[in-house]
C-alpha cells in the first residue's frame, strides 16, 4: 500500500515569501486537508497550543507565525518580528473552538472561523503549511499492535538531504530502531526545523549526563519518562474549554459535543526513530546518546491521550519486535 505524499508549501519567514504566498494563492489550498486528514491536523493544532502555553515559549514556539492580515493584504498580522503571544493565542483559540463545533465540511470550518476571528483561518492555514514533515495516519493494517493505541503516525521529519545523508551511513554500519521522548510542547518545533542535537543549548531541557546528542533507548519506559506533559493531569471533554454547551439532536439534554480526536491536555507523544549503529552512537546501558543528528531519523509517532502510556516494556532489540518494526515500514520510507 503507498501512502500519500502530502506536500504543502514550506512557509520561511522572509516577508517576501510570506506575500508571495499569500498573493500568489498557494496557501489557499494548503488546509484544504483538513477535511480528509482531520487527525493529522489536530495533532499539529495540538502541538501548537502546547508549545504557545508553555513557559518556554520563547524558545521553543519557534517559528513564530509570518500571516498576512486579510484585511490589509501589504501587511502582517503576525509578525515573527513584533511577537505578539497573546493575540495569536486568541487566534489559536478560535481554532480549536470551531474545529471542536464543527463536524462539517471544510468550506464550513473555514466559515465558522472567519465569524469568529478573521485570523482564526489564517492561523491554520500556516499551521499545517508551515509543517515540513512528512506526516500520515497508519491505517490499523500498518500499526504497531504492541504500542497500544490507535493515534500511530508515519513520521519522516527529515528533509531530502539528511534522507540521503542517511542511507549513505546505512550502507556503511547499518541501522536499528529506538525511541525518542519529548514533550509535546517541543514537537511543534521539530515537525519544522527537524530533529535536532539540543544538549547544551537554549533547547535542552533535560539533563546531559552521558554527554552532547540526541537521547534515544531501544526500552520504551525510559522514553515515555521523557515525554510526560508538564501540565497537571486533567480529564477535559473537549480540547477547547470554553467551547459552549450545545444541545444534542438525540436526547432532550444539553451536553458538550466529543472531539473526534485528543479530547485531553494531558498528552504523551513519542517517536520511534531509525539510527546508525556506527562507533559514533554511544550506549550506556539502555541510554543510547547519538551525536551526529544526521544519523537519527524519525520514522513512527504515536500519542496517547490523558496520561496514558502503551507497553513499558518494548525492547526495540528484540526479534519478534524488529521483525513487527520491518513488517509495517516494508519500503514506505524510501517510497515516501
């Protein structure tokens, strides 16, 4: 089965590619997916919020937002130059009311958006075209059974060059599997500018203490660790929580409408990553330290709603486990 190559204009934040793109139309289209991909576009909206609340965001909401004001077509609205958290926090929030109300078309959610902050569509129009990764919904015949949920995602975050940076390396010493951790407050960055060495830098924000490079472990407990939200554990029904109560059309009681997807706050996300296992990646027992970012590539995510983890105790080195891994990424990496 092929997956879709979903490629959406890549968003600098030079103002004339901005304008350009605003001008030329290429972007009017860009969230037009939202109306089949609706799961991988609340993902990236949820990664967003995450990243826009958190206490690090002036480090890790990066980048910054470059859209055009539909008002006045010569200027920005939001300006990577003239931050301005609080309006885009307004703007994000009227995202996620109307994408949590609205079950309809897209033509509709983008109706719904514009009565209720002209900068609501804008913003997530930029949302998802700004996403540089290549990211698709497994469907069940091509998830990994043993990670327990049913939100698993292929992931390439890697551009074209690193890929094949890559394979060279592959061909050399080979490669395993191994997973990665982290808030979901920093994978609105990493979807952007890729996975990055961050140890000793503005980035971290665990400790280093096996040294300089990207953490992995073939044991998914250890990861998991690594990915707890800092947020309190709370149960929410529904992912803006404002949204007003609306009446159901099956009973006679007012009730808040389901979101279709991350009902809670209290996300987990994890990757599952490709990596050379040349003399460079660095074991210490079931901590593996990878130096060199070109030899580590994401290739699955997975999140798990309000608090939950899958299995603690996948070992990406065993048989049975790798032999699943190879099962279900067959030659779509090379493919996509």
């Amino acid at each position: 089965m092929q997956f879709p190559v979903c490629l959406f204009p890549a968003v600098c934040t030079r103002e004339l590619c901005v304008f350009s793109f605003y001008t030329l139309g290429v972007m009017s289209g860009a969230a037009e997916e939202v109306a089949t991909g609706a799961e991988v576009v609340d993902l990236l909206v949820a990664m967003c919020r995450a990243a826009l609340e958190s206490p690090r965001k002036s480090i890790i909401f990066e980048p910054y937002p470059s859209v055009v004001d539909p008002s006045d077509p010569k200027t920005l609205a939001f300006n990577p130059k003239k931050k301005n958290y609080e309006r885009l926090q307004k703007a994000l929030d009227s995202v996620m009311s109307i994408r949590e109300m609205t079950q309809g078309s897209y033509l509709e959610i983008k109706k719904q958006m514009d009565k209720l902050d002209p900068l609501a569509h804008p913003l997530l129009q930029w949302i998802i075209s700004s996403n540089r990764s290549h990211i698709v919904k497994l469907p069940l015949s091509r998830q990994l059974k043993f990670m327990h949920t049913s939100h698993q995602f292929l992931l390439l975050s890697s551009p074209p060059a690193k890929e094949a940076r890559f394979r060279t390396a592959k061909k050399l010493y080979g490669s395993t599997f191994a997973f990665h951790g982290s808030h979901i407050e920093n994978w609105h960055s990493v979807l952007r500018n890729g996975l990055v060495n961050a140890s000793y830098t503005k980035l971290q924000l665990h400790g280093a203490a096996y040294g300089k490079g990207i953490y992995l472990s073939p044991i998914s407990s250890i990861s998991f660790g690594y990915s707890e939200t800092l947020h309190k554990k709370k149960k929410i029904f529904a992912v803006y929580e404002h949204v007003p109560v609306l009446l159901s059309k099956s009973r006679s009681s007012l009730r808040p409408i389901q979101s279709r997807f991350l009902q809670s706050r209290n996300l987990n996300c994890i990757a599952l990553c490709e990596v050379i296992t040349s003399k460079d990646l660095q074991k210490h027992g079931n901590i593996w330290v990878c130096p060199v970012s070109d030899h580590v590539c994401t290739r699955f995510f997975f999140v798990y709603e309000d608090g939950q983890v899958g299995d603690a105790n996948i070992n990406t080195q065993e048989p049975k486990i790798q032999k699943e891994i190879m099962r279900v990424i067959g030659t779509q990496i090379y493919s996509s």
